[in-house]
C-alpha cells in the first residue's frame, strides 16, 4: 500500500524529477510533487513522495530527514490527512 510523505525545507530550485531520484535510492516512487504557487509557478518550497510500500517510505524517512539538499536542510516526515476548509 503507498505511503505518502511531506517534504519540506526544499530550495527555490529544486524539481520534482530531482526528489523523484533522490527518493528512488530509497525505493520505488509512485509520484513525487513539488508544490507551486497558482499565480506565481514560484516553488511553495515543500512537496510530497509518495513511496509504494510502508519499508520504503520508513527507509526514505530515515534516509532524507536532515538531508542537505541546495543548501537546505530537507524536513520528511509522513504526510497528514489534509483537512477540508
């Protein structure tokens, strides 16, 4: 079952394709998303990996989490259920 993770503390110019590969050191990937800002398409600066196993998520967790990355030191962490407003 996929486990899907936060990623947070990412540079301005940090790519999806770039967390996807990273992560795949991990495990396999299912989808990876940096997040933008509608109006801008400036990076929000977080995204999230989803991974295609529980091990693979708790592998990338332990692996990444204070990982530096451009400079910036990457926050991972299992990702919350989002709330609707």
């Amino acid at each position: 079952m996929p486990v899907k993770l936060f990623v947070g503390n990412l540079s301005e110019e940090t790519t999806s394709a770039e967390i996807r590969d990273l992560f795949s050191s991990a495990g396999v990937v299912e989808s990876c998303q940096v997040v933008v800002d509608r109006e801008t398409g400036r990076s929000k600066r977080f995204g999230f990996v989803e991974m295609d196993s529980r091990e693979a998520a708790n592998a990338a967790k332990e692996k990444f989490n204070g990982h530096n990355l451009h400079g910036k030191t990457l926050k991972v962490d299992e990702a919350k259920p989002r709330i609707e407003k």
